[in-house]
C-alpha cells in the first residue's frame, strides 16, 4: 500500500540526489551542450516524479499543510509549507533567493515545481476549492489599514491609492517610471487598496483607473497601464507565484468579490460594481483586468 509517510521518504531522497546531481554542474550560462543535456534529463525525471507523486497524494499533502483544510493558507505560504514539510516537492526559500538573482534566460525553472505542486491542488475539487477561499478572503495586512481608511478616506500604497469620493471609491494603479506597468512591487498594496474598496461601509461603487506617468512621451499623462513589467520579467524579478497570487487574489477579488471565512464565496460574498476608466492604454494584463 502506498502511503504518504513513505512516498515522502522514498521520492524526498530522489529528489535529494536530483538536486545533488543539477549542483554538480556548471551555471545554465557556462555548460557545454552535453552539460545542458544532461541538466534538461535531470530536470525532467525529477519533475515527472514530482508529479507522480501529487497524482498520489494531492489530498492528503494539501490537508497536511491546512490542518485538514481548517486553516486558510495563501498561495505563497502554502508553497513555503510545502517545501519544509516535504523537502524537494518544491523549491525551498534558498533555491528562490539563488535563483531570483539570475537573468530569466538563466534560470533552470525551480519555480515549474511550484506550478507542478499547485496544478494539482488545483485539480481536486475540493482543496481547489478550498485554496480559491483562502485567496478570496481579505490579505492579511488588509485589517491593519481598514479604520484608518474608514476614517481618513485614502491610503497611498506602493503601487496603488485608494480614495473615497462621495459614495465611490477610486484605486488608482501607480507605477510611473514603468508606464504603471505591474509587478513585485505593486502587488500586494493593489490588493490591499482592492480589499479596502470592497470593505468600506460608505462605498457603493468602485472605479480603477492609471495614474500620471514619467515617460517623457506619455509625461503626467494617466495611463491604466502596459501590463506586466517587462524589463523585470526579462531581469528574472518577477516570479512564478506572482502570476498566481494576482489572479485569484487582486484580479479574481474584482470579478468575485471578497471571502468570508465561514461561507463558500459562491454562497455568499462582498461584491460591488467594478467599473474600468480607461484613459490611455491597457496592454496585457491591464487590458484583461
């Protein structure tokens, strides 16, 4: 019978020798043609094993790291639970902060083992369920910011301000030097304006829309932005949970609206009318939002 427990011990020392065997080798940018091949061959048994294993046991890892789906857990903290608890299914905090100081071209992809791990949470219906709630439910520094917003009526974040005007709410996306582009650093306070818009008790409507830029054609002009940034992207500062975490975070609580922690979203959830105020582009993800 395959259990977990020893799943986890045998497929963890596969894992251990594959990363073992990758470090052994040059830099992506320094390996011969046989080198790289090599790497690709390592990498690809140890990601087919990987996901061997979740086919096996994605309901019962998933329940390991919420204790039985009683704790909410976000993307990214589910991820580093993940990678504690069964060492080599995803990659561990030193593997990213190795790998986030490489050009994209560069990487050999740790981060696919997250998306491996997460596609198959996702296919159970229950865990992804489950994983969609917690993402759903306000971020949680959005509570230390609520009634200073209730009171104040705005909050600037890094990447986002929200203000109240009358009975709307206004989340102005702002990242100037990048033609308000998205990215690591606009993340989480726009979602955190997002939460904010939702909760407010005088609100009733909520409006997105770009601020001013610096670029000298578009200068002071308001643009909704030019989707991803792209020269981060290219620099490898953008990672794969980034992606994750703004769809069914920021993007999906727009479409959805908020969580609440003791009723399914699809039961019941703090919803109001979005409206977009399209001034200049929306490229890309801009463009979907």
């Amino acid at each position: 019978m395959l259990t977990l427990a020893a799943d986890k011990k045998a497929f963890g020392r596969n894992w251990a020798r594959s990363a073992q065997a990758l470090a052994r080798l040059p830099g992506k940018p320094e390996r011969s043609a046989s080198q790289q091949a090599r790497a690709e061959e390592i990498l690809a048994d140890s990601r087919a094993s990987r996901a061997t294993f979740m086919r096996r046991h994605a309901r019962a890892v998933y329940d390991a790291l919420t204790k039985k789906r009683t704790e909410f857990v976000r993307v990214d903290e589910l991820c580093a639970r993940a990678a504690k608890a069964f060492p080599g299914l995803v990659p561990d905090a030193k593997t990213l902060a190795r790998d986030s100081g490489k050009l994209q071209k560069e990487k050999d992809g740790a981060e696919i083992d997250q998306g491996i791990f997460l596609s198959h949470v996702m296919t159970d219906p229950e865990c992804g369920l489950h994983l969609c709630h917690a993402m759903l439910l306000p971020h949680p520094r959005t509570k230390s910011f609520l009634s200073k917003f209730v009171s104040s009526g705005k909050i600037t974040f890094p990447g986002a301000t929200v203000e109240r005007r009358g009975k709307a709410c206004v989340v102005t996306l702002s990242n100037p030097r990048f033609l308000n582009a998205e990215d690591e650093t606009t993340i989480e306070g726009t979602e955190i304006a997002v939460d904010l818009a939702l909760l407010d008790p005088q609100t009733e409507i909520c409006v997105l829309r770009g601020g001013p830029v610096e670029h000298p054609k578009w200068k002071d002009q308001r643009l909704f932005g030019a989707g991803i940034n792209l020269t981060h992207l290219y620099q490898g500062k953008i990672r794969y949970l980034w992606y994750i975490v703004r769809d069914l975070g920021l993007v999906n609580k727009i479409y959805r609206g908020l969580a609440k922690p003791d009723v399914s979203p699809e039961v019941d959830s703090v919803e109001k009318l979005w409206i977009g105020a399209i001034e200049g582009f929306a490229i890309g993800g801009h463009c979907q939002t």
